[in-house]
C-alpha cells in the first residue's frame, strides 16, 4: 500500500527503494531537527532592535563567507561520504553549547546564546541544506533526480511538519520552556550522520541509470572531491549554468528578507511574548510544511514533468513578488501567515525541487564547491542587500515588485533551457542519442536500453 502511494508520487524502479528510503529518512531527520529550532530562533529575532537584527545579517555573512573556503578546504582533501556527517557534528555541538549557555543564571551568557543561536544556525543550516542536496545529486542521476526528488522532498517536509509541531508543543509546556526545542533539535541532527553513511552506500548500490555518464556520477564516495579550494567560485564564473543558478537563488533570500522584517514588525506591534510568538510561528511552520507536503504528494513531479523544470522555477518568483506586496499592502499576524505559507511551500515543493536537478548534469567538483558558495555565501550576501533595501526603501517596496517579478522569471526559463542544452551536448560517445543510456564500456552499436542504433546518429 505504501508503495503504492510513492509510486503515484513518483516511478519508483527496480534496485531504488532502498537507497529511496534511507534517502527520504535523512532528510526527514535533518528538517525535523531544523524545524524544532527554527520557531525558537525566530522568536529570539523578533526581541532584538532593528540595528541590532540588521547587524546579525552582515555578521552572519561574514560567517559564512569565513566557513565556505573551510568546507571547500575539506573536500579537497576529505573523502565526500566523511565531508557531510562532519558538518552535521559541527551543528550539533553548535546546539548543545546553546541550549546550556542558554540555561546560564546570568543575562549577559543569555543575551550572547540567543545571538550565536541566530548567526550559527543561519550560517550552518544552509550547510545541511547544500550538502544534503549535494549528495542527493552526487548519487541521483537526471532522470531519477526528476522521479524521486519529489519523493524526498516530502519526506523532508513530513520532518518539518513534526519538527514544528514538536516546537509547538514544548513552547506550550510550562515546565520545560521553548529553550528546550533547540535540545531535541541536536538529538535529530546527530542521528542524521549514521544515517548519512547508510544512505549514501545505498545510492551506490543502485544499479547504472539509463544517463548516469551526465554529470560524471563517480559512485566511489571514498575519494575527496579534489582539486583547488576556491574551484567554487571559478567554477560560477564560468558556467552559465552555475552563474544562472546563482541568480535565481539571489532572488530567494532577497525577497524572504523584506518579508522577514515586516514579520518582526508584525509580531512586535502584536506585542507577542517569547513563548507566544514561538508557539504562532510554529504553528505557521506547520500549516507551510502541510501545504507543501499536499503539493509534493500529488503534483511535485507531474507538475515538473507538464511544465518542464524552467516552468516550476517561474511559481516562486510568482509566489515570492505576491507576497511582498501583500504585506507591504495590508500588514497583519493573518496576512503574514498566508504570505509565509504561500511563499515556502511554493519554494519547497516545486522550486527547490527543481532547482535541485540542474546539479545533476553538473561535475562532483561543481557540486561539492561551487553548490555550497552558491546555497550559502550568494544566499547570505543576498540577506544583507535585502536588510539595505528594506532600511532605505521600506516605503517603496511595491515599486520594486514588477522589474523583481520580470527579472526573476527570466532567469528561471533561462535555467530550464540551459539544462536542456547541456544534456542535448553531453558526449555523443557516452551517451546515447535516443534514450541517454550510459553506453560506456559497450562495445556494441545497439543500446541495451532503447535496442536502437547508436552508429546512425554517428555514436561509435
């Protein structure tokens, strides 16, 4: 039955469900854990002054652009299945020495763990985030990537659903206080590295996809990415494809930012209390999580496969403009939380799944550097411009939507017709031109995949 049901979400094949499972598992775990975190961060947020809150974003990219050439260091020497449960062990220890410093007598330890909570999961969340999806992509082909990254998406969502429920839960408790959501939150986190190792030796067990010579899927997680530790961000001068991706993810943050600061000053004239404003933005989590867990069900992958991946891009800025109107229109507790669930379910269910396929056609080294300085330092960077844009132009901001919404879409078709060139020009002598079959090794002119002849389109 339960088969079934994630076949009708995606055509789950022969030889995938395990990697399948252990892959949806930790993602499940990392978003649950993540999502027990969050509302207490958030709600810590909403307490700073306006200066201060503004200071946190450019300290946080700050921090980030100091942690990506650490992570870039590390996977030219660390062999890609250690470089991600040693990200994870760094976000928990981060939680632990929070949530205890958070436990302190005195204000000041107090004071100083809500700031470090706020700049270290800001930083190191995308870290979990880039490096899940890295290594989703490092074991996915394309065209699995498109049938079961849907699949996965939702299991993370079903992890974020029950993280912010959690929250909720353990704000509402009187006893233990939210403080403790960032505890249970490092307990998740830790069991994703296990998990992590079983996961990724899953993906290696799946048998050859039909187009696993695309994007050079070297199955042996043994060997470090290798090459030079700021490859990252040649590798996005470089590439259209890299440069597009960057871009689109630019808009991301930069639209979540204006709308993240007219949530604190929601939530301030609402004169929430920590515990209050906790328990409304979990709930909030809850219902964007359901919204997004109903769309990835029953869309996700009909809606990519009808639309192709550029579409899917296109509902995000959509979605994301739409929303920044209405809250620079009508500001208020209801009309922020339609916009936040209407913006990120949008995001999680349809763009970031999509967006999470254009690494699949691209090299582990453009994965493992140049994904990670995109996922965290350009999301960051984009953080700050939008603190300056909401300080300076906080009562012009339905002027920018239009060229914001224009733009943005642009850059989304231009990405989807990107990824389709550069599968149309992968090496005609690893591929085959009529279903994409890796034909390495196969000394035939018939493909075992299609049984066409490859030597008529010129294929040795």
């Amino acid at each position: 039955m339960i088969r079934n049901l994630i076949n009708k979400v995606g055509d789950v094949r022969q030889g995938e469900w395990r990697a399948l499972a252990w892959s949806a598992l930790l993602f499940f775990l990392i978003l649950a854990g993540y999502y027990l975190v969050r509302p207490v961060r958030d709600a810590i947020a909403a307490e700073f002054p306006r200066d201060v809150l503004g200071d946190l974003f450019w300290i946080t990219l700050g921090a980030t652009l100091i942690a990506n050439p650490i992570l870039a260091l590390l996977a030219v020497y660390i062999p890609r299945r250690i470089l991600v449960p040693i990200a994870y062990s760094a976000f928990v220890a981060l939680l632990t020495i929070v949530f205890v410093a958070m436990r302190a007598p005195d204000e000041p330890t107090r004071l100083l763990a809500g700031r470090t909570l706020y700049i270290g999961v800001s930083v190191l969340n995308l870290f979990l985030m880039t490096l899940f999806w890295a290594l989703m992509a490092d074991g996915y082909s394309l065209s699995r990537s498109k049938r079961l990254f849907g699949i996965i998406a939702a299991a993370g969502t079903l992890g974020a659903v029950a993280g912010a429920f959690l929250s909720q839960q353990i704000a509402s408790n009187e006893t233990l206080g939210s403080e403790f959501s960032i505890l249970a939150g490092a307990v998740l986190i830790a069991l994703t590295i296990p998990v992590s190792f079983i996961a990724r030796r899953a993906m290696s067990d799946m048998p050859p996809a039909p187009d696993e010579a695309l994007g050079n899927h070297d199955t042996d997680a043994r060997k470090p990415v290798g090459g030079h530790f700021l490859a990252g961000f040649a590798a996005i001068a470089r590439s259209p494809l890299l440069a597009g991706i960057a871009l689109y993810l630019f808009f991301i943050p930069f639209a979540q930012t204006l709308v993240y600061f007219q949530q604190v000053d929601v939530i301030k004239a609402a004169e929430l209390t920590r515990e209050d404003a906790t328990k409304y933005l979990a709930s909030v989590d809850v219902w964007v999580n359901t919204a997004a867990l109903v769309i990835q069900l029953f869309l996700t992958s009909r809606i990519i496969k009808w639309i192709t991946v550029g579409g899917a891009l296109v509902t995000l800025p959509v979605a994301s403009c739409a929303g920044v109107a209405a809250l620079a229109y009508a500001p208020s507790l209801t009309t922020l939380a339609v916009v936040r669930v209407a913006q990120r379910a949008v995001n999680y269910a349809l763009a970031r799944p999509a967006r999470e396929t254009l690494f699949t056609v691209v090299s582990p080294e453009e994965r493992f550097k140049a994904k990670p300085v995109i996922d965290t330092f350009i999301y960051r960077a984009a953080d700050g411009v939008g603190e300056r844009a909401d300080k300076s132009l906080a009562d012009y901001l339905l002027y920018l939507v239009p060229p914001m919404l224009i733009i943005w879409s642009a850059i989304a078709v231009t990405l989807g017709a990107l990824q389709r060139r550069r599968v149309r020009e992968a090496a005609p002598h690893q591929l085959c031109p009529n279903c994409r079959y890796d034909m390495r090794g196969i000394t035939s002119d018939i493909c075992p995949e299609c049984g066409k002849s490859t030597a008529i389109s010129g294929v040795p």
